[in-house]
C-alpha cells in the first residue's frame, strides 16, 4: 500500500491520529526532505526509516519505490508541509503506483490553500486554485490576464522573495483588486487581512516580505 500522508502546514500538532499511527507502522517513508521530516517524526516518536524523494529525483526515485511497493512495503509519502501533490512532488508516483494495481490511499490533512480559504472570509463554495504564478513577469502577467473575467475566488501560492513582484503585476492586470494575504498560518504569526494590492505594495515596499504566504482575490465580491 502507498499511503499519502498530509503533515502539518507550521503548527507540529496539526496531524492526525491515524497520520502518527500509519508512519509508525509503515516499512518506509518517503520524505521531500529527510532532515525537515525528521523533526516531524522524531517529535511524535516515529522510528520508521526515512527517503527522499523530492522534485529532481522523482522520476527515478518513483521507479525505485514502485519495485519495494511490488516487493510487499507499505511506503507513506509525505511532503515538508501539507498534502502531498499539491505545488509538490506526489503526482507522479502516485499515478505510477495506480496504473502498476498498486493500491494508494490517503490519510488527508493540512493543506495551506484550504486552511487560507476558509479563513479568508471570501466566498468559498467554488474556487480556483492556480499555484504557484510563472516566475518571468510576462507569463505572470499572461497568467493573471486569464483571470480577468473570473467569478470565483482564486487562489496562488507565492514566495516572500517574489510577493512584491508579483503585487505589482496583479495590481497592473487585474485593476488593482482587493486582495487577501494569509500569512504564517498555523504559526505563531499567523496573519490574514484584505487590502487592495497597491496597498500591499507599499506595505511590502517598508516592510520586508517574511514568512510563508497565500493570496486570494475574488474580482466579484462586493461587500
Ligand atoms: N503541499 C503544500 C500544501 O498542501 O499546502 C504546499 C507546498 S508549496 C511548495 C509551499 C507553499 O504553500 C508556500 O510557498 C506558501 O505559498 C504555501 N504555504 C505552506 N505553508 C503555509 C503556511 N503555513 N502559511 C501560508 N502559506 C503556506
């Protein structure tokens, strides 16, 4: 069996009871990145032997654990943070091991696009989530056009060190729309507030982006 196991998004406690008990009686773990997981693990008493398999060597690394997979090993994956194939590695293997009768299943939990939305206060009942946006400004800026006639609330993931960038192309394209930063969920500074995104620039202009970061916006919502 491959278990897909979503662990916490910042706060350790943030897993379940059956997460703990399936990486405790799993053969093998397959971890993003070993050492992040260790604290995980080594924090519920975990002693199950660790792997990686991370964005660069998953094709390979997925062909490796489909054969300890056939082989009779109960193999459990897990990320650094949250849900398993979403903005990372998972798909893949995942695919492989259902096409091969390899039964998968999942053991759900934190994932920080949900935990944003449904903390965000914007209209939750349909949405897009969209990922990570392009890294050059112009497939950004194509990117974002897509979603200029879009009535549901959207959502991206961003990094601190591209956030302001990527303000300034949403405020540029999408009309300078109202914008919803959750910031640090689960953590100690967990943070969500909306603001318009030129407002966001000057904050992020004086002070410098920190944490981890969800945006959402919902071009329709009207207040
Ligand atoms: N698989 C993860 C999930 O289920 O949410 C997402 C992994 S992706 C590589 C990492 C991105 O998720 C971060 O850059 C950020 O946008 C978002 N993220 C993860 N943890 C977060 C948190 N505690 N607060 C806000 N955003 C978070």
């Amino acid at each position: 069996m491959l278990y897909i196991v979503s662990t916490p998004i910042g706060n350790l406690k943030d897993i379940t009871y059956r997460a703990v008990e399936i990486l405790k009686e799993v053969n093998l773990i397959a971890a993003e990145d070993t050492r992040h997981t260790r604290v995980l693990t080594e924090h519920y008493g975990i002693t199950t032997p660790l792997t990686s398999y991370f964005e660069y060597n998953q094709f390979k690394k997925s062909d490796e654990l489909l054969k300890k997979l056939k082989a009779g090993f109960d193999i459990a994956l897990v990320t650094d943070a949250g849900t398993p194939g979403i903005s990372d590695p998972g798909f893949h293997l995942i695919r492989l091991a259902q096409s091969q009768g390899i039964p998968v299943c999942v053991v759900p939990g934190p994932c920080a696009l949900i935990a944003g939305l449904s903390l965000s206060g914007l209209p939750s009942h349909e949405f897009i989530f969209a990922g990570f946006l392009p890294v050059k400004s112009s497939a950004r800026r194509k990117k974002l056009a897509a979603y200029q006639n879009e009535e549901r609330t959207t959502i991206f993931y961003e990094s601190p060190h591209r956030l302001l960038k990527t303000l300034q192309d949403i405020s540029e394209v999408l009309a300078d729309p109202d914008l919803v930063i959750a910031r640090e969920l689960t953590k100690k500074f967990e943070e969500v507030k909306k603001a318009k995104a030129s407002e966001w620039i000057v904050h992020y202009s004086q002070t410098k982006p920190k944490g981890e970061f969800v945006l959402l916006l919902n071009l329709k919502d009207r207040v």
